[in-house]
C-alpha cells in the first residue's frame, strides 16, 4: 500500500519529496508536519503508488499538481454538519449580514462543496440567495468541476436529511434535489451567484466588502504559528460587523483572534468584526 511505502522510504528521499512537494503547493508550507506527512501516505495509497522512483517521476506531469491535491485536500464530509450552527446562520446570521450592501460571503477553502449547498440551501429558503454573492475558493480544478456538477453519492442523502431535521427549519429539503440510481442531484441554479476561485493559497484571494465567511474545519490542519496570518488576511478582507464561522474545534488557540473579533457566539464558535 502506498503509506506503506512511504513510511519505508529513507530520510532523505522523504526530504526530497517534501521539498518539492512545497515548491508545487506554496501552502503546503502553512501546514502542519504532521498533518502534511499523513495525507502524502493517504494520497499515494489513493494513487496505488507502489515504486517510488516512479512516483517521483510523475512528479513531473503537468496533470500532477491537480491530481495531487484534489486528493491530498481532506474533503467536507457532511451537508449541514452540526446542525446548531446551521440553525444560528439561518435565524440570526444570514438575515443580519443582509443589511450589508453589497452581501459577499466568501467560502476560502471550499473542499467538496457540502457546505456550499448547504449554504446555498440556507439562501433560497429564505428567499435571498440571487441577492447574495457568493466567492468561493478552491485548490484544484477537479474540485471545482465536480461542485459544479451537484451530484453526490446517493447514501450521503441519509446524512443530509438527518442534519437538516436536526435543525428544525420547517421545510423539505428534498425540493432541492432529485435521485438518480447511485446519487443525488442538486438543482444547478442554486449556482448562479456563485464565482469559484482556483487559488493554491487562501492568501492570494482577496474578494472585498466580505460580510460573511464560513471557514470551518480547515484552520484546524494549519501549524499553530500560521494560524494567524490566515485569520489576519481573512480579518483584512471583511467589512466591519462582518462574521466568520470557524469549526468548533478552532481558533481558540490564536491569541490575536480575541483583538480582531469579539465572540458572538461560543457554542457555535461563530465572530463579529471589531
């Protein structure tokens, strides 16, 4: 298996993947060693890779750095994943950054698309989303393309619909999409105000007068030292009263986070722009 393989490799052919590892991906630098080791195992057992040489040597196809880092991106793995939130963005949030004009939400780090849909979902509930611009980046092309396609395996309908109930808005969530023999598709339109960005980097996106960013369960993977210059650069982009969700197990541990946010709400884990 391919994390077999790579565990039996000598120190310095490690160093020199990982060196070119970071020359293709920049961001690759933000993150943290261990987390960096785990998902090379993880991707070259996905690519069956089972000689190194060889492996080095694909390096060097133009499709690689695609193809690498589709796979090496640990992907959103529910819709409406911890449904309080959810339920807080749709009762509070979501109507409160609609006084913003113009209303940019911004997804940086957008993985599988699950908690686009879920967000888009949110919107046309609600009856706004072709009043909201959504920017959404991503770090391949293979990333985007299947987000737009809106198809996800059918046993991941179960999931959504549990989530969805869990958060006791009163609609059927089942209007949005319609199955076909192995998955579930969502309606296309609920795309059209949505501008995905292909960026390696969180940090070379810059989308202006941002009153909402979601970046949740990505912080956690960047190294503690890191971590704040992609919550400065984000802080940057945002509008005053703006907010950001982050993941419930994030952002505690960046000190500079308390001067830059205040805490609106703890249990959700959700921040207002000083």
């Amino acid at each position: 298996m391919g994390n077999i393989i790579y565990t039996k490799i000598s120190a310095y052919q490690r160093q020199e993947f990982l060196e070119k590892c970071r020359y293709l991906f920049p961001e690759m630098n933000m993150y943290a060693h261990s987390f960096i080791e785990r998902r090379i195992a993880y991707v070259m057992e996905q690519m069956n890779i089972m000689d190194w040489e060889k492996f080095m040597e694909s390096m060097n196809d133009s499709e690689f750095p695609e193809n690498f880092m589709a796979k090496f991106i640990v992907p959103a793995t529910e819709f409406f994943r911890d449904s309080e939130v959810w339920k807080v963005l749709y009762h509070t949030i979501l109507p409160k950054i609609l006084m913003f004009d113009p209303c940019v939400i911004w997804i940086p780090d957008c993985t599988s698309g699950k908690e686009l849909f879920s967000l888009l979902i949110l919107l046309e509930i609600m009856g706004v989303r072709k009043r909201v611009s959504v920017i959404v980046g991503c770090k391949s092309k293979p990333i985007i393309k299947n987000i737009q396609k809106a198809s996800y395996p059918l046993h991941t309908e179960m999931i959504l619909q549990s989530n969805f109930k869990a958060t006791a808005i009163p609609f059927d969530i089942g209007d949005f999409y319609h199955k076909n023999v192995n998955s579930i598709v969502f309606q296309k339109h609920l795309l059209e105000t949505v501008t995905f960005v292909e960026s390696s980097s969180i940090l070379s996106q810059n989308p202006p007068n941002v009153s909402f960013v979601l970046y949740r369960n990505t912080l956690l993977y960047v190294s503690l030292k890191n971590q704040h210059t992609f919550i400065a650069h984000i802080y940057k982009n945002m509008q005053y009263g703006g907010y950001l969700a982050l993941g419930l197990k994030e952002g505690k541990s960046v000190f500079e986070i308390k001067t830059l946010f205040s805490l609106e709400y703890p249990d959700e884990l959700i921040y207002r722009k000083k």
